[in-house]
C-alpha cells in the first residue's frame, strides 16, 4: 500500500468546505459549488497577486484523504501555508464559508477537465458509501458490518476447537501416510466445517429471532442486521432496527450499500434492499439537491451493477435507472 500511494499519489493541498455531507446533500448544488469556488478566486484577486497565483493551481475534486468530503478544493502544486490560511480565514470572515486546510496525498483524478456535474455526482456517491466518513455513526456503519457479533464468533471459535482437536489428534495416530491419507484427512476436516456450520446458523436464527435490537448499542446492533441479512433470517425485523437507528437518509443509503456487499447481493433479504433503496431515493427526491438524489441513484445502480459479484442486471434495469431521473 505505501508503494501504491507512492507511485501513484502525489503531496497536495486542500481548502474543504467544512459543512457536513447532509448539509452539502440538502443544499450544495453543482452550480453553488462552482459559485463558490468563483467566489474564492474573486476573493484571492483581491487580496493581492500571492494569493491569485496559488489559487490558478486550484480545482474542485474529492481528495484522496480528508474525511473523503466531496467539495474539495485541491492543488498538486507547491502552495505557501501562510497564504492558504489567510485565504481561508478571510473567507470565512467574508461569509463565503467556513473551510478546512489540509497538507495530504492526492490521487490523479484525470478526465474530465475542467469538473463536471457528473464528476461531482461521482464525488457525493463516493462519499456516501466511502470508508472515509467521519462522524462516529457512519463509521459504525463502515466499520462493523464485516464481523460476526462476539457472541457467535466465540461460539463458533469454541466447536472448531473442539471438532478440530479431536480430528487432528486421531488423524495424527492414522499408520497411513502420503496422499491417501492427505485426503482423507481433508474430507474428514470438510464434513468437520459442514457440521460446525449447521450447527452455529441454527444457534444465530435462535439468536436472531429472541434478541430484542433495541437493548444493544448502535455497533453490535449493526453486527447483527448484518448476521440477519446474511442468512435471509428476521432480516425485516433487524434491517428495520438499523435502518431506524440511522439519522439522515445517506446514512441509511450507506447501511443498505454495506448490507447488500454483506451478502453479495444475494438471498432472501435482496429484495427488501432494492425496494428500501428505491424508498430513499424517493425521500431524498423532497428534500435534497438534484446532484443528492443522482448520488443516492448511483450509489443504487453500483450495488445492482457491481462486476465483483457474479451475476448480472439485464436491461429493463438501465431503463429503470434512466426513467427514475424523470419520477
């Protein structure tokens, strides 16, 4: 990884908008991000030639680390600290926002040049989805959904011990030797895994379907939606507890999105993600921007399309896409 940031990264600057994503979602259209950047480079023209030269290096992009915020202003050019923060302070005292000033690594975004709504659309649903979030409930969201809740893992941690310190200590004694005993020793491990497995999901559907998601805290709670969505078991009652659980509507997006790469795409509880990812671009359409709803509609169309996972959408899926942009 660090060989990847450098061959592939270079240092940079970058002036964020210090506003959160719902507010950028609800009121931080394409057209007012490009006003504002207008407005900074208004703004350095004023303040003197220091100030207009650093801001020529300047473009809109979401950099490669800051909290992933998708209006970025960044600069792969060598820029004066002192000068960036005088710009920044003066804008905030203009009231043309307030800003945050950062020294990190930038990834090339390349095409297209100059931004685009699009490019920006990308940005919005990059963050939604991203690692990158910042507040403590988006990272539970990130961060939890990959694990098994304690409780099932030590139970499933304790049968592998036991199984497996059996098998192993009798294959150790077996006089046979070579690939027949390799063999068989494998299948003998596998039917071992199969148990285990049928085992450990019938004690997790008892467990799903006697916890009560309301007495645990927000992070194991996320645990176990996933569990839920994973073995098509109670997954209406434990996605309607994370869903409930999530303040803003990018935040419930951003669940589903994890929940839906939790299980592939697959099993019963795929449908249940596609209809409540459509419900939330529904909602969003009356209270977010344009370029929030097209987000929240990429964010959808990247779970339906998304090559990692192997099967496909046929066609009357892009026509879905596209007819939703005129609902």
């Amino acid at each position: 990884m660090n060989n990847l940031i450098v061959e592939c990264s270079e240092p940079g600057w970058v002036i964020t908008l210090s506003e959160d994503l719902e507010h950028l979602l609800r009121h931080v259209t394409f057209e007012r991000a490009q006003e504002i950047a207008a407005k900074l480079k208004d703004l350095c023209h004023d303040m003197g030639p220091a100030h207009e030269t650093v801001w020529r290096g300047f473009r809109i992009e979401v950099p490669n680390e800051c909290g992933s915020r998708p209006l970025s202003f960044s600069t792969r050019e060598e820029a004066d600290k002192t000068v960036l923060e005088e710009l920044v302070n003066r804008a905030d005292q203009k009231g043309i926002g307030k800003f945050d000033l950062w020294h990190t690594n930038l990834m090339d975004q390349g095409d297209p040049h100059p931004e685009t709504r699009e490019q920006y659309v990308s940005d919005l649903a990059d963050s939604i989805t991203s690692e990158g979030l910042t507040s403590s409930v988006e990272e539970d969201i990130i961060g939890r959904t990959d694990q098994l809740p304690d409780t099932m893992s030590n139970f499933r941690k304790k049968m592998m011990s036991e199984y497996a310190e059996t098998i192993f200590a009798w294959r150790a004694k077996e006089p046979e030797i070579g690939h027949r005993w390799v063999e068989d020793t494998a299948k003998k491990l596998r039917d071992m895994l199969e148990e285990i497995n049928t085992r450990s999901e019938a004690v997790m559907e008892y467990e799903l379907d006697r916890l009560d998601p309301g007495e645990m805290k927000f992070r194991e709670r996320i645990r176990w939606v996933a569990l839920s969505v994973r073995l098509g078991k109670n997954h209406e009652k434990w996605m309607k507890a994370g869903d409930d659980s999530c303040s803003y509507l990018f935040q419930k997006a951003a669940l589903v999105h994890k929940l839906w790469n939790a299980c592939h795409g697959f099993g019963k509880a795929r449908s249940l993600m596609e209809n409540r990812m459509k419900e939330l671009i529904g909602q969003a359409k009356e209270v977010y921007t344009p370029e929030g709803v097209d987000a929240l509609r990429k964010v959808r169309k990247q779970m339906l399309h998304d090559r990692r996972w192997p099967f496909s959408r046929d066609d009357n899926d892009n026509k879905e896409d596209e007819n939703s942009q005129d609902d």
